[in-house]
C-alpha cells in the first residue's frame, strides 16, 4: 500500500477519533487512533483500554502501523479492500458521503 493513502486514512482515523480536538483522550494520550492494542511496543501506559504513548510522533507510528497490517491482512480479516474499511469503520462515526470523501482523496 502506497504510503501517501495509508497516511490519508491515518489522518481520517485521527479526525473520526477526536485527536485534533484539544483535551481530548486522543490528544491527552498522544494517540492518534485512540488504539487499544500496542503493536508497536512503544506505549508507556494505559488509560483504561487506550494505550498512552509518549509523544504524538510515536502514536502516529503506531497508528500508521496499524493501517499497514489492516491492509495486509495481518491485524484482522479486511479483505484488503479500501471501500470495504471505509464503509466500515466510518459507518457509524461519519456519514457515507464523508467517507465516500475520504476514498476518493
């Protein structure tokens, strides 16, 4: 997967998330994707089921890291299907026309 899309939906998932809403548990957390599993090994804590990494730079790693192994096939059975994510993991956070935005991005 080419790195500019695995960064637009990284971006996309942050926004859905809340991380660029100050004060946020995103925010606070430096966790971009406000994850629950540290596939990175690079967390320095928890906030109940979310992972809290140091700075911003090492959730947005995580986070991208994540979307690669989505795509690939090896975080969960995607399909390695861009529509099928989108509609997906935005149907309840977004509208369809706002995911269908971010697919055509």
């Amino acid at each position: 997967m080419n790195e500019a899309v695995i960064s637009k939906i990284a971006d996309a998932i942050a926004f859905a998330e809340g991380f660029f809403v100050a004060g946020s548990r995103p925010h606070r957390n430096n966790n971009p994707g406000d994850l629950e599993r540290d596939l990175t090994s690079k967390g320095r804590g928890w906030d109940g089921p979310y992972v809290i990494y140091a700075t911003p730079q090492e959730g947005w790693e995580a986070l991208r890291h994540q979307v690669r192994l989505m795509f690939n096939g090896s975080f969960f059975a995607l399909r390695a299907r861009l529509p099928y994510f989108v509609h997906n993991f935005f149907k309840k956070r977004w509208s369809r026309t706002k995911a269908l935005e971010i697919y055509l991005l």
